[in-house]
C-alpha cells in the first residue's frame, strides 16, 4: 500500500466526476515528478495525463471524484524528493476532455 492508496477508491472515473487542470511551476522537470504524479493518479483511480512544457512547467489533467483529485492536488504539492514546487495554477477541465486512463505524455 502507497501514501496515496484510497481503499474506497476502486473504480475508474465516472460520468459525475470533476475535472481539474495544474499548472505546476518550479523545479518539476528532470526530478521524477511526472512519474511522481502518475503514481498517485494510478493509486486513487483518477484518470487524465501529465506532460512537460517548452517553458519548464508542467501540465496536469486529472479527472475524478473531488475527494480523489483533493489527494491528487496534495500529492502534487509535495512533488517527489527533488522537485520544488512553487506555484500551482488551478482551472477547470473542461467537459469535452475524456481519459480512459491516467498516462505520461
């Protein structure tokens, strides 16, 4: 079992779900920290992607329950050993965004 295990959480993400996109800035590239993220994704059943930005940042996607993606956000905000997060900017996600699955691009 890993810190961001949800025993309740055995479902993929569903029709009444919530959506959320972070922008993470920081030192979030080169620390393992989209691995970090899909960790915790695949942990609490929140489906969506993770992907490095031109500028340094990096772009999350997650859809799921809003207890789920709230440990999502707090797993994010630690960021693995190496990273520094230093601003996360939160929006909506919108409607037309669907995931079979939580991937790394």
């Amino acid at each position: 079992m890993t810190p961001f295990d949800d025993p309740e959480s055995t479902s993929r993400a569903s029709a009444g779900d919530e959506g959320r996109r972070w922008i993470v800035s920081g030192r979030v590239q080169g620390v393992g920290f989209r691995h970090h993220v899909w960790m915790a994704a695949q942990a609490l059943s929140v489906v969506g992607d993770v992907r490095n930005l031109a500028d340094g940042r990096v772009e999350i996607r997650a859809r799921g329950p809003a207890a789920a993606l709230e440990r999502l956000l707090e797993a994010v905000r630690s960021g693995p050993r190496w990273a520094r997060v230093e601003a996360i900017v939160v929006a909506p996600l919108g409607a037309e965004s669907r995931f079979e699955e939580f991937s790394v691009r």
